[in-house]
C-alpha cells in the first residue's frame, strides 16, 4: 500500500504540469463577428452534454457541434440587431451570470490564489485516506458538562461509563465503534484532533457545530480508498486539501470583508412577496405538484407571473436598501431562476423564514460581486469569454422562441400522416429521469466509471414504473413521450444520451433496441393524436428554423479552420459537469446546445464546412 501512494504522489505533480501546459486560444471558426476559440469548443464538447449524429465518429462529432455553435452566434447576432438584447428578460437573466463570473474571478484572486500545497500536504493526506479510524464519542450541548466528564476521564474514569452517563439513550458500548475517514469531517481542526490520536486515547473538549464532543480513538484499520482506481482520484485529493486551506483563508477574508457592509430589507416589500409566493406554492400543494427534491419552487413561470403582478413596481422599488447599489425586486425576482427557493411547507410563516434566508445570501453575494467589478475583474479574457458564451446561449434560444407561434399542424395533417405511415418506427429505451441535476451528474460520473445503466436506473430513477425493470421503457413508437421520443430515434445502439429537459426534470438515456412494426395501425386515432401532432410540429419547426439561420449565415458569413478543428483532442464521453462558484452556488459548466446542425443542409453549396 505504500508503494502505491507513492506512486499517487508523484503523479499530483504530472498532473499539474500538464494541466498547466493545455492553455490555449487557436481559433476555430468565425461567426459574423464572433470568434469560437479552442477552448469554448473544448469545454462544450467535453463538459456539457450535446447531441451529435455519430458519437463515435469523432470528425462527424466534432462537425456536428462545430455547427451548432456556429448556428447559435449567427443567431444570437440577429437578435442584438432585433433588439433583444434590450428587453428585460435578457439583461436582468445575464446580469445574474454576470455577477457570478466576477463573483468566481474574485475568489480565485483572493482565496485560490492564496492556497499553497505542499509534498507534505499531499502525503499527510494520502496517509490519511489509507485508514479508518474506529471512534467512540461523548457529547453535549454545553461547555460546563464536556469539561465535567472529561475532568473525570483524567481521573480515570472508564469512558463508556462517562459515555452513559453523557447519553442514556443513545450510548452503546456494545454497538460497533463509529468509524471515521478522511474528508469526513467537516472542521479540519477536528480531523486534525482525530488523526493526532493513538489507539486507546481520548481528546481533549472540542467544540464544533453540533456540539462539545469528547473523541476516543479505538482502533486503526488500514484502507484502499474506494475510488482510488478513478482516474479523477488525484483531482479529489488536490481538491479535498484545496477546499480545507481555502476555507480557512476564506474566513479570514470574509469576516474583514463584511465588517464594515450594511444592508436593510425592506419589509412591507418583502411580506407582500412573501403572501404572492406562499399563495402560489400552496396551490401546488394542493395540485401535489412537488419540484426538486419533493420540495416546492418557482418555476420561471412562477417568476413572470409575480413580475407581472406587481407590475412596474418592480423597476422602481428597492427590496433591499444598500447605498449607491440598491437591489431591485425585479432584479431579486429574475435572481431566483439561479438561486431557486426550495421549500418543504408553504405556509406564510415557513416561506417568509427561507425567503430571508435566501434574500440574505444573496445580499451577501452582490457585496462579493460587486468588489470584483470594482477590481475590474469582468475584464479578464476567460471572464469575458464564459459571460459571452452565456449571453449568446440566452439571446440565440430567445430568437428561436420567436418561431413558436408561426408553426402549427391540424388535425387532417395529423390523420393523413397516420394513414400513409403503415410501417411505424419504434424504440427500446432504459432512462434515469431524476428533478436534481446533482443527481445527475453523478449518474453520468458513475457511467465514466463503468457502472451499469440498469443498475444506476434503479436506484436514481424517479419514473416509478420503469424502476423496478432498471428504466427499461419497452417498445413505443417514436412520436410518444415529446422530446425523449424525438431524441430517442436519432440515437445509434447502446449510445447514451442526456440530460433531455423535459416536464418531470432530466432524463438520461440509452437506446437498446429499434424496430419497425406494422401492427397497432389500426388503433384509435384519437389516442395518438396528440403525440403526431407534436412529431409533426417539430419537423415543420425545424425546416422553417434551419432554413432561417442557413439565411443567417448568409447574411452574417463564417468560416472553419479544418486544420485547428482536426487537431483538437477530445474525450469522447458523455459528460455532465457543475462549475462551482467561489464563495459559493453553482452553474452548468456551460449553458446547454441544442442539436442546431441541420441548417447546413439549407445552404446552397450543401456544405456544413467552409474552408
């Protein structure tokens, strides 16, 4: 075992040479005015999921994402020339990514930048990771009772007598020892007191979060980390030390930080959007229409309608009074799209308590946000480039909405479709539909590590009638369940496909079987009328979509360097990754493409490609 973390440790130190060594900023292709570098192309491919024709032909692949993002810059240049860029859904969505960005620039100058890690820090922890500790525990709520039972431990007492004593109920010295691993804890210097600790030696009174505790460490059991064969198991350690000497700069910081800030809530404001809030989610109560994690939240739905209930008050009244930088309600308002109020009671009084709660982290994040605009930290070149790709992401799918309502099919097309389609196309799916991106991303981890699908499904799944079959849907034809149906026929066999937005949350999922089928033909139109239509009026969108933004590249031009193109090394694995912000929340590491490549097929010299 120590070879092996020997091993571990010298290779921390090749991993950061060559992350340090990937930097760059080759230009891939050109859009109107707009450059897409290496690395947007990059980090889209890789951190986000996207639909691509052949995800195993990595030049098809790598054409087919190229197009999508050349689709979105064409598009999001003909919305800023609409005017889009004006309205206030875009400016007060973007000014929330905005001030996340600076936000994140800020930490790493600040905070990141501060961390230094050592060889010995790295092998403290891998020591660390190599063993269990076997842990028994005395507790209280109050400093005068620990010192009183550890006053009696010095004077021999035995510890599971004290340990009774301390908890009647709940101390057991016949139940197996607690164990503890590294990173468990969530206070480094109680680690560091655990870890400090021989066999048969208890500590002195330590006071955490929970409590005052008295620890008594066992025994020692030597450990492989489970995840030791990851491939990412060097980032977790880094990232493991990182995040403990990070918080401890960061407390520093922050207490300096806030000392001298003030803010006030307004109260009258802040009761009045407490009763709108409370009023909608008690109707989704009563509708049992739950969220994320069954609990409650506004959609964005929620959010315009509250908008449009107060009306232009929200323009003119400050929620928050903050001098020189006031917080709007219609800017709070847009800010719960990214920071989204979950709550498990909606009464008046539970939606006002989480509601502060909410509100005061955001105050807090705007004072964060806000010294790194004053550091001009919205002007560094990988800043600027994240917030332009977000910017483009949001105006390009506004643009499309702008299609919605000039599209529609009617019964007869739905029936004559019908009639002429004896042979219908049917798919085999197994899924893993989960409301928490969290989960999700965890799903696809897991997938990278070679667990199965089918296995995953069963314990993520949340569509309770494919749970039990480990998500296996059976066969459907391919206009059924909206956009998994729609997704589902473009896949290959066994490709994995996901998050696919859909009503219930994200669906992950993979193709086992296709088929075409000529019996049910004749069943009742009317059930599968619906489903048709919806099949039928996605294909008329997108013809008179892709004609457009083929228009669009005619009006705008653009380009591909083939050569910087082909020369990018990719991993060609289906990914789903969170960027976490320093000082805190979390984003996609980037906004999601949709499969946006077909224009090309509108172009007149037929080519997706243009030296």
């Amino acid at each position: 075992m120590k070879n092996y973390f020997k091993y571990l440790l010298a290779a921390f130190f090749i991993l950061n040479i060559k992350a340090s060594a990937q930097q760059t900023d080759k230009i891939v292709a050109k859009a109107g005015d707009q450059n897409i570098s290496e690395r947007e192309f990059k980090i889209r491919y890789e951190l986000v999921p996207h639909y691509t024709r052949d995800q195993f032909n990595e030049d098809s692949s790598k054409t087919d994402l190229l197009n999508s993002i050349i689709a979105e810059k064409l598009l999001a240049q003909e919305a800023n020339h609409l005017m889009f860029d004006t309205t206030d859904y875009f400016k007060y969505s973007i000014r929330q990514i905005k001030d996340l960005y600076v936000r994140d620039a800020l930490y790493k100058r600040v905070i990141d930048s501060k961390v230094t890690i050592s060889r010995a820090d790295i092998q403290k922890a891998l020591n660390r990771a190599s063993e269990s500790l076997s842990v028994r525990i005395i507790s209280t709520g109050d400093s005068v009772s620990i010192y009183n039972y550890y006053s009696q431990l010095l004077k021999g007492a035995p510890f599971d007598s004290i340990g009774r004593i301390s908890d009647p109920a709940e101390y057991d010295s016949n139940k197996a020892p607690i164990k503890i691993t590294y990173g468990q804890m969530e206070e480094d210097y109680v680690e560091d007191t655990l870890y400090s600790l021989k066999p048969g030696q208890f500590s002195s009174p330590v006071k955490t979060a929970g409590g005052w505790f008295i620890f008594k460490l066992v025994g020692i059991s030597s450990r492989v980390p489970p995840n030791a064969k990851d491939p990412d198991y060097n980032t977790t350690i880094l990232n493991e030390i990182r995040m403990k000497k990070s918080k401890i700069i960061g407390v520093k910081y922050l207490d300096k930080f806030y000392k001298d800030k003030t803010a006030t809530v307004d109260s009258t404001l802040f009761l009045k959007l407490t009763g709108k809030i409370s009023s909608i989610l008690t109707e989704k109560e009563r509708r049992h229409d739950f969220g994320r994690d069954n609990k409650f939240f506004l959609d964005e739905a929620n959010i315009m309608q509250i908008l449009n209930e107060f009306g232009n008050s929200t323009d003119n009244e400050d929620i928050v009074h903050i001098q020189k930088n006031p917080i709007k309600l219609k800017e709070y308002l847009y800010s719960l799209i990214v920071y989204p109020l979950l709550i498990n009671d909606p009464s008046f009084r539970s939606v006002a308590f989480y509601l502060m709660g909410n509100l005061n982290k955001y105050i807090q994040y705007k004072f964060l946000s806000g010294e790194g605009f004053r550091q001009g930290l919205q002007n560094i070149p990988g800043v600027k480039e994240d917030i332009n790709i977000w910017s483009d992401n949001f105006l390009a799918k506004m643009l499309k909405n702008k299609f919605r309502d000039s599209v529609s099919v009617t019964d007869e097309d739905a029936k004559d479709y019908f009639k002429e389609h004896k042979e219908l196309e049917k798919v085999n799916i197994l899924e893993i539909l989960n409301d928490n991106l969290e989960v999700i991303e965890k799903v696809f981890k897991e997938l990278r590590a070679g667990k199965d699908f089918r296995g995953l499904a069963r314990e993520y799944t949340q569509r309770w009638w494919t749970k039990d079959n480990g998500g296996e849907f059976g066969y459907f034809p391919t206009y059924e369940f909206g956009a998994i149906g729609q997704v589902a026929a473009k896949l290959k066999l066994n490709q994995v496909y996901g998050p696919v937005r859909t009503d219930s949350g994200y669906s992950v999922i993979k193709l086992i079987g296709r088929k075409t089928d000529s019996t049910g033909t004749q069943a009742d139109f009317d059930a599968v009328k619906n489903e048709i239509k919806d099949e039928l009026l996605a294909k008329e969108f997108n013809k008179k979509f892709f004609k457009y933004v083929a228009a669009l590249a005619g009006k705008y031009k653009y380009s591909v360097n083939e050569k910087n193109l082909k020369s990018i090394k990719l991993i060609n694995i289906p990914m789903f990754t969170y960027k976490y912000i320093g000082f805190g929340g979390r984003i996609a590491a980037m906004p999601f493409l949709d499969a946006w490549y077909d224009w090309v097929k509108y172009l007149n010299n037929k080519s997706g490609i243009v030296p």
